[in-house]
C-alpha cells in the first residue's frame, strides 16, 4: 500500500513546475512505483493558453476546480471545461487548453511517467522507461 499527501509532495523532486510558469504537476504516483500508471495533480494558471501533444501517452483528466476550454488541434472542436469535466485524449490527440479561471486537474498517465518529464517544444513529453530495478518508491 502507498499512501502519498499533496502536502508531502511539495517541494520535492515530484512538484515539477513548466518552465514558462503556466503550470505545476504535482506527481503523486510515478512509474517507479510498479502500477503501471502515473497519477498527477496538475493546476494551470488563469489566463494562460497551453498546446500539448502526448504522442507517447494516454491521458485522462478530470478538472475539478476552475473553468476553460479545450481545442482539439485535429478536429477544430472546442469543449467547454469546469469543475466535474473529463476528457480523455485515447488517440494522442494535439490541443491546447485555454485557462479562464485557474484549474486544478487529476490526470492519468498510461505508460506512466517517471516524473522528471516537461513539454517539449512540441508539447510532448518524451518517452522514459522505468528502469527494471526501480521496483516500488516508497514515500
């Protein structure tokens, strides 16, 4: 059993924050913990307009708290976002998020991220193997 605080979290290796300042991952699992998931608490600030693109990974997020929208840069679609929306990106999908109201996400990574990830500059996080012998990370 892994048992994990946002509290303890912070200021750790696990909070990464984007290097433009747009956002902050809180990474409560990570791949070294052997579940075959990573999950994150990300909050986006207000005001800010964010392009991703995992190429690598499957994601879902649940927005609980805050308010935007979501553009899907393949289809044209836009999706109006508040607390108790989910949306699932199963086909590694192009979109930005467009912050009204800061965001507070849950999102899942499958395969998991190891935690040291950012975006590139084509929003993309790279694809990190868990090394075999990291086993479970016990906080």
């Amino acid at each position: 059993m892994i048992v994990r605080t946002t509290q303890e979290i912070t200021g750790t290796d696990r909070e990464v924050r984007d290097p433009k300042g747009n956002w902050v991952s809180k990474r409560i699992v990570l791949g070294g913990d052997g579940v075959g998931f990573s999950f994150h608490e990300t909050t986006i600030a207000a005001g800010s307009v964010n392009e991703f693109h995992y190429a690598n990974h499957v994601e879902a997020v649940w927005l609980v708290e805050g308010r935007g929208s979501l553009l899907n840069r393949e289809t044209g679609e836009i999706h109006q976002l508040s607390a108790g929306s989910m949306y699932l990106l199963d086909g590694h999908e192009r979109h930005t998020v467009v912050v009204d109201e800061q965001m507070r996400m849950l999102c899942v990574f499958n395969p998991p991220v190891v935690g040291t990830e950012v975006h590139d500059e084509n929003g993309v996080y790279p694809l990190v193997a868990v090394p075999v012998s990291a086993g479970r990370h016990r906080a």
